[in-house]
C-alpha cells in the first residue's frame, strides 16, 4: 500500500489507526519526558513532518 502525500509532499498517516497507534505508542514510552521520541518517530520514520514544522508545532 502507497501513502497518500499531503499538497507539500509529506506523507501521512494511512489511516486513522495508524495514527492512533503511532501516538498510543509514543505516550507509553513517554513517562516523563517524550520530546526526542516523538521528533524521532514524526520527522525521522514518519516524515510526517519536516524538522522546521516540527520545532514551530
């Protein structure tokens, strides 16, 4: 399955599913602080997001 790109080229979630459980998953290993797992997941693995739209979010 292809993912769909947003109008800037970004891909994004496949689904719904998807992204709840990309976001269940990064608030159970986020006890306490979960800022460097995120950007990881979102910019790096994900790109659902570029570094710059990441640090303004």
């Amino acid at each position: 399955m292809t993912q769909a790109s947003t109008p800037a080229g970004h891909p994004r979630p496949a689904s719904l599913t998807d992204l709840f459980v990309s976001f269940t998953l990064l608030a159970l290993q986020g006890f306490g602080g979960v800022l460097a797992v995120i950007q990881r997941e979102l910019v790096e693995r994900k790109r659902w997001l570029t570094n710059e739209e990441f640090i303004e979010d």
